[in-house]
C-alpha cells in the first residue's frame, strides 16, 4: 500500500513539473520571431515581401542569413521601427504577414486592419470633411485590390515611399473617433472616389509624376486621381 502512495505521489508531481514546463513554454511560442539563422516558408516569404518592394536583391531560399538581416534593417530604418534585423511582431505587420506565414489583413479585414486603416486617415486627413477622410480610406483599399499594389492593408500602408506619416511617424498616433468611422465606412464598402489609387494635397506636392495624373475630384485639399 505504500509502496502505491509513493507511485500516486511521485506521478503528481511528474505531472506537475510537465504542466509547469508547458506553461513556461507558450510565452516562447506566441512571442516567435525569424532572425539570422531562421529558415523556412516564413523566411521565403519575407524576403519575397522585401525583395517585391525593393529592399532585398538576395534569393528567395528562405534562409535568414546576412543579407536578409540587412534588408529587413534597411525596411525598419525607412518605416520608423526599431532596425533591430529581426521580425517581430511590428515588423511583420509592417509587412503585412503573420509569422505563421500567411497573408495578414486582406481587404475584408478584421479589428486590427480597421485600427491600422484609422491610423493612417487620422495621420493622412485629419482636419478633412468627412467624406475625404472616407475618400483616403478608400484609396488604400483600391490599392489592396489592385495587382500593381501589396495585396494587403498592412502592405499598402507600409510600402516604400507610399505615404508620408509612416515616414514621419504620425502613423502611431492614436486615431480619434472620426477616423475609425471613416475607417470603417470604407471598409463597408462605401468610396466616394470611385475607385481612385492615388490623391495628394497640391500645396504640398511637387513630384511631377503625381501631378502629371488627370485628377478625376477634389475633397477638401485633397485631388484624387487613377
């Protein structure tokens, strides 16, 4: 009979020291990044990601080497994250994948997109009527659809170049209420620009490309164009 205690006694406890390990061992697994050293599907698909908007010339071997780190280095400097080499969960919303691999943040979207669509309206178009805060989320959303564009909000939003307040880091500012109506608005579908890719403020533009599109309306300060 005691010699049954014992057994009973010792399993808890090999119970227990498993379930503690578990325990410790998840934290682990949700914070997963890719750093140098890192291979796979996920890392291919971050270098086709960088390699699509001009921040990678490498291979697409999904082996997270030197050039790789570079890259994302490079990425992080031009989008206002902290140029660690390493996806983390920022850089890879910032890329517009989970790093699980998949696609994150299609057109559909879920509460993250509608966050992230109301940050850069707030950033873009604060201080605009209403409809042309609307008018800017459609914007992004037309490029999401568009082939010429990243096929995602997080993509769009992120790309080289495509809008200022990632540059300048308005894209972190808390959107207020207006914003995350527009937002979601046009997310609802409605696009008061009927399908326009492109819009800028004319006082503030010089680039003669821009300038050059047949504006199709104007909202606010904003001209939008195809």
């Amino acid at each position: 009979m005691e010699r049954i205690k014992h057994f009973l006694r010792g399993g808890r406890f090999v119970l227990a020291v498993i379930l503690l390990l578990l325990t410790l061992a998840l934290p682990a697994a949700a914070d997963a990044v890719l750093k140098k050293g890192s291979n796979g599907d996920e890392v291919a698909t971050v270098q086709r990601k960088l390699k699509q908007w001009g921040y990678y010339d490498g291979a697409v071997d999904g082996i997270f080497g030197s050039r790789t780190e570079a890259a994302v280095r490079y990425f992080q400097r031009k989008n206002g994250l902290t140029p660690d080499g390493v996806v983390g969960p920022k850089t890879a919303a910032a890329l517009g994948i989970s790093l699980s691999g998949g696609e994150s943040g299609q057109s559909g979207g879920g509460s993250g997109d509608v966050y992230l669509l109301a940050q850069c309206i707030h950033g873009e178009a604060r201080g605009e009527p209403y409809k042309g805060q609307v008018a800017v989320g459609a914007v992004i959303l037309n490029r999401v659809r568009s082939s010429a564009f990243p096929n995602s909000i997080h993509g769009v939003i992120y790309q080289r170049g495509a809008f200022s307040v990632v540059s300048d880091g308005q894209i972190n500012m808390q959107p207020n209420d207006t914003a995350l109506k527009a937002a979601k608005d046009a997310m609802n579908g409605w696009d008061p620009t009927g399908g326009c890719l492109y819009y800028y403020n004319p006082k503030k533009t010089t680039n003669a490309w821009i300038l050059s599109r047949p504006v199709k309306l104007r909202i606010g300060q904003h001209v939008f164009c195809k």
